[in-house]
C-alpha cells in the first residue's frame, strides 16, 4: 500500500525550494488503482517510477494523471463566489476532496503523481 500524491507540474520545483502544498493524496496499491479513483487516466512515466535522482522531489515519481475535458463542467455561482479572484476559466471537475479548475475550456488537465511509502496497520486492511 502506497500514498499517492497529485501535484501540478512544475509544482515539483517549487516543492523543492520549501514551499508549494499538495493537491490530493489518494492511498492505493498501483498508480493505476490511484488514478482511477479520482476518476483520471494514468499515464505512466518513462523508464518507470523514478528511483534515482539528485533532486528528491523527483524521487518515486510514476507518471501522470489525466482528466478528460469531459469531466468538467460549469461553475456554479457559488463555486465562482468561492474562487473569487482565482477564477480561470469558470471550468471545474470535483471528486472527493479534489477540486481542480481548468486553464482553458476543452481542454484536459494533467497531474503529476507521486508514490510515497507508508506504514498501515494492518487492521485497517479488514
């Protein structure tokens, strides 16, 4: 069981300068598992999950998540009241926790996705 985290891209730059937050965390078993359940497509990374790098924001890196366009819908006035002066687009998808706006209508959006080791106890399993 891993802690999968959804960032921005280029997130992972400022994520090493000690500031920049997470986005989501999803606990799952493959990246796959992860995507799906924030209802994306994992697009998996070249060369694998990154184990080796001098950056360590880099490390455990598997990939992206992808979200259709079709997932988004229009803001409703209280969402747009809500993202007050961060209002992009007026474009948003929402599941769970994640709440992501879109840059520009029609087009998908993408995540990097991170794989972080956890410990679970084992009673959570059942």
């Amino acid at each position: 069981m891993y802690l999968f985290t959804l960032h921005f891209p280029g997130e992972l730059e400022v994520l090493s300068s000690g500031s920049g937050g997470l986005d989501c965390a999803i606990l799952a078993r493959p990246p796959l598992e992860a995507a799906s359940l924030v209802g994306g497509q994992f697009i998996e990374r070249e060369g694998g999950i990154c184990q080796a790098s001098s950056n360590r924001e880099e490390l455990g890196v598997c990939g992206k998540v992808r979200f259709p366009r079709e997932l988004f819908r229009p803001m409703n006035e209280t969402e747009k009241t809500l993202a007050g002066m961060f209002l992009k687009s007026g474009i948003c998808y929402t599941r769970g926790t994640l709440k992501l706006q879109a840059e520009r209508i029609g087009e998908p959006m993408e995540l990097v996705i991170k794989r972080r080791p956890i410990l679970v106890p084992d009673y959570v399993y059942y």
